[in-house]
C-alpha cells in the first residue's frame, strides 16, 4: 500500500504549528475533556496521535488508525518513554476496513476527512458513524466553514485553500473546497452537542464539533374511548 505521506509526514506536526500556532492542538483535543477514564475512544487518520496520547493519559482505552506506515512511526516516537493505565493501540489499516462495529464511546477524525473528495467522503463517515456506540459520539475537528461577513468567508477560504493547495501537491490529497460537516452529520441522524471554534488572526478558522445520535421519540399513542 502506497504511503502519501512519506515526504510531508514526518514533518506534519511542525508544519501544523507553524500554520497555527497551537490553535490546531486545541482543536483536536477540545471534546477530550468530556472524556471518562477507561471510555473507548478511536482516532481515525491519526497522523503523529498527540491528540490520542491527551485521551489517553486521560486514562480512555485509546485505538489509532492510519494507512501511513510513517505517520505511525511518528505515534510510535511521540510515545517513547510515555506509560498509560491503558497502552495505546495501534492499527496499521485503511480505516474502511476497520469493522470494529458499535465499539467506541468516541470517534474522532480530526483533520482526517478533508483528505477525501465529497462524495468519498461522505461514504467515510457513514463507516466511521457505524462504529460509534449506540449512546457514544462522533467528533470531527477541522477547518472552520465559511461563515459571517465577506472578510471573515475570504480569510477562511484562503486558509484552508493554502493548506489544501500544500497536501494535494505532497500527500496527493482531495482538492475542494470547505466541507460543511454539521451538515453532514445531521443527514447521517446525528444532532450537534457541543461546538467550539478555534481562531487565526482573530478569525474562527477552526472548529471542533461533538454529535450524538438523534433520540428517536415514539409518537404518543392516543386512548380511544
Ligand atoms: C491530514 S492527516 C490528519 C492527521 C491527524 N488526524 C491530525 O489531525 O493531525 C490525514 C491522515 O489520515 C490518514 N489516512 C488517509 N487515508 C486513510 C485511510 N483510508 N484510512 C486510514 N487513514 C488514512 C493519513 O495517513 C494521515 O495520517
């Protein structure tokens, strides 16, 4: 299996920092803080898994999964000399082949979707959504949709179209333009929790969102006299 991520992988987490500052790390571990210990959390396309070592000295049963064999071995140097009340998995797998249905009180994809063209996309987090537990949530942290006044929408747009521009040339990722994911998870019957948006220059250019599956209420049924 090819590994896109060989040339920008290794240095993923710096460039990360650079564009960022530490607004991306927030980002990624913002809905870590709801965490309980031993909760099951999955971190899909982990890439360097700082994110998953935050759940997991949080003390969550944490499992990664990545298709790069170099982003892994970044997860790997991340946790040298690191120990957990549970070590943290690691699952060398396309994420569509990982069927562990129903398992996990979370699932994350941070940064992780926007690397699929729309429609494949879409096919991803229907996959991912199968994995969340009944009661449990899915998490999606990721660059913010255009919003507020022409300013702000030209400034998101252009943040994200230089990211986009930089990792379709070095890791062969989807060209496109912002994914509404709020959306996306309403029409896969998930409902919106919790929000945070992350700000560049002043402006939300990131954002974190926690879903859960809608209730479904029965409708009333009605005494006949
Ligand atoms: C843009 S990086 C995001 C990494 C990390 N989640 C973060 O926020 O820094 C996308 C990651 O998804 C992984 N990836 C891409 N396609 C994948 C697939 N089909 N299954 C599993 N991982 C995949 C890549 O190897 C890469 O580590």
């Amino acid at each position: 299996m090819a590994d896109k991520y060989k040339i920008i992988g290794p240095v993923y987490d710096f460039l990360s920092t650079i564009y960022s500052g530490r607004q991306i790390h927030k980002c990624k571990t913002a809905m870590n803080i709801d965490l309980k210990a031993d909760d099951k959390i999955l971190f899909a396309g982990v890439g360097h898994g700082r994110d998953a070592i935050d759940a997991a000295e949080k003390g969550a049963q944490v499992t990664v999964v990545d298709l790069s064999a170099t982003m892994l071995k970044n997860v790997e140097k991340n946790l040298k000399d690191k120990n957990f009340k549970h070590p943290i998995r690691l699952v060398h797998s396309d994420i569509l082949e990982f069927d562990e249905v129903g398992e996990y009180d979370q699932v994350v994809a941070n940064f992780f979707l926007n690397v699929f063209p729309e429609d494949f996309m879409a096919t991803v987090m229907k996959h991912l959504g199968t994995l969340v537990k009944a009661d449990g949530h899915f998490v999606i942290g990721d660059f913010h949709y255009p919003t507020g006044n022409v300013l702000t929408k030209a400034f998101q747009n252009a943040y994200w179209y230089i990211a986009v521009g930089i990792f379709t040339i070095f890791a062969k990722n989807a060209f496109h333009k912002i994914y509404n994911y709020p959306q996306h998870l309403e029409n896969m019957g998930f409902s919106i929790e919790k929000k945070q948006s992350f700000n560049v220059l002043l402006i939300p250019s990131l954002w974190s969102m926690k879903a859960s599956r809608k209730q479904v209420t029965k409708p009333q049924q009605k005494d006949v006299a």
